[in-house]
C-alpha cells in the first residue's frame, strides 16, 4: 500500500502506524507537492513548450 500526503510528515506517520499492524506499506517522501514538482520538472525538460 502506499500512503501520501501533501508534504510528507502525515503519510510518513500513517506508515509508520499501518507498519506497526503488520501492513506492508510505503510512503511518497515530500508529498504530492514534491512528487508534482519533479514531475513538472521532468515533463518540462523533455517536452519543452513552443
């Protein structure tokens, strides 16, 4: 399972939890905002606009 945030210290928190329960789990490190940055990054490096 994978849990995410906006920037991290809730779903590393919630993984940590479901962790102690026996969940097989990860965690998006940063959050949605730093995964939708290096997304923006990538995408922008690679398809750049006219």
């Amino acid at each position: 399972m994978w849990v995410y945030c906006r920037v991290g210290q809730r779903g590393y928190y919630a993984a940590r939890l479901l962790a102690q329960r026996g969940v097989e789990v990860r965690n998006l490190l940063g959050g949605i905002v730093t995964y939708d940055a290096v997304v923006a990054a990538s995408t922008t490096k690679t398809h750049p606009k006219a």
